[in-house]
C-alpha cells in the first residue's frame, strides 16, 4: 500500500505541467506528499508547496535515465506514468507511420522505461506502486462499445500498455511493487476537448483514492476512476 496521504511519501508524476498530470500533482501536494513534477516545460502557473519540478522527455530515453541519476538514493512510493498524446490526425487513411510511432514511443514505451529506470528508487519504498493511466480505449472487450474513436495509434498504443501493466504486475510482485492500470474517464482537459463528461478534479481525486488503497493483491488489474473494473 502506498504511504498515507499527509504521510512523508513521495509521488512522481510525468506530464504534470497541464491537464489531468497537473491536477494530480495539485492533489497530492495538498494532501501532504512530497511531489515530483515532470515535463519538458514548467508550467507558466508554477506549482504548489511542496512539488518539485524535474524536466523530462519521456520520449526521450536519455531523458529518462537522466532524471533517473538525478533522483540516485531517493524512495519513491509512488509513480504515475500519465503522460500521453493522441495522434494529430485520426483514421486509416491520415495514418502516417511516423506519427503512428510517436505516440507509441510516448504512451506505450515511456511507461515501462520510466518503471525500468526508477525501478531502484521504488525499491526502496514501502509497497511502492506504479499507476500506468491508460483508457479503456485500449480495451479488447470494451473499448468500442459506445466510443466510436478512429484514433488507430492510441487504441493501440492504449491496448499495449495494458500488457506491459500485467508484464510488469508479473515481474515486479515479487519485489512487493503494485501496478495498475487506470482508466481516468472522458475528462475535461486539452486532450480531452470541452465536450469531455468529468472535470479534471473528480477524475485526479478517484485515481488518488485507487493508488492510495491499492495493495500488492491488486496489481495487474485495470479499473476506471471510480474503481469499476474494466474488461481486457
């Protein structure tokens, strides 16, 4: 189980400058965690007491390891990979391989090198977890039940994350290190659009509830914000 909120636990969050990414980082502060803040800018609004900034290029393995050296020692209970982009120009026909690959290397790839290399530091935490914020887009069983998205490389980049979570749920239970896939619902973000259904707000605080609840029986498993379980 991750450390108590208002408990000295350390969370580090990627794509934390906007979005979903900085309103998790905005709870978590207010909460009493010792906040990592990652992106490759910082935000023009600054952040709370408590978040520290530490840039990074999750699509850039250099970055990555990088970040990782700078944080050399340092526990870490939680990681959330949330960084993610979706592709500029949905369908079958506007695919682009290059582009295709873009969003694979950030959504699919940066996730299990970002567990790869602070693999250490999760080590030295008390039942540390690793939250992968994926979506349901990604489902086999769900994913085009009432979503009809034609966005070819994040379904797919969605679909593999989700084995990378139960590759890395495998791996790591031995070592006592819980990790999840969440679905953060339709939220009202950039990425999102101003159509979305959820504020930001509500989806951070249920993802926050799940993470701080979660133990290392659960790890492997994929659930939506309010903790429904969703179908591979």
């Amino acid at each position: 189980m991750a450390a108590e909120p208002g408990q000295p636990g350390t969370v580090l969050i990627t794509g934390a400058g906007r979005g979903l990414g900085r309103e998790l980082a905005r709870q978590y502060a207010r909460a009493g965690w010792r906040v990592i803040a990652c992106g490759r800018a910082f935000p023009a609004d600054g952040f709370e007491e408590r978040v520290e900034f530490q840039p990074l290029d999750v699509t850039d393995p250099a970055s990555i390891r990088s970040l990782a050296s700078r944080l050399a020692d340092r526990p870490l209970d939680v990681l959330v990979n949330n960084a993610a982009v979706r592709s500029r120009a949905p369908g079958l026909v506007a695919l682009e391989p290059e582009a295709f690959l873009d969003v694979i290397s950030t959504n699919t790839l940066a996730p299990i090198l970002m567990a790869k290399a602070l693999l250490p530091n999760l080590r030295l935490a008390a039942g540390p977890v690793i939250a992968n914020i994926g979506s349901r887009a990604g489902s086999m069983a769900e994913g085009l039940l009432d979503d009809d998205d034609d966005d070819y490389a994040y379904r797919c980049s969605k679909a593999a994350l989700n084995m990378a979570t139960v590759q890395l749920a495998r791996d790591l239970k031995p070592a006592g290190i819980t990790v999840l896939a969440l679905h953060p619902g339709w939220v009202k973000t950039d990425m999102g659009g101003p159509e979305a259904a959820l504020p930001a707000e509500d989806s951070a605080r249920g993802l926050c509830e799940i993470i701080h609840c979660a133990s290392v029986e659960d790890s492997g498993s994929f659930l939506t914000f309010d903790g429904k379980r969703v179908g591979w």
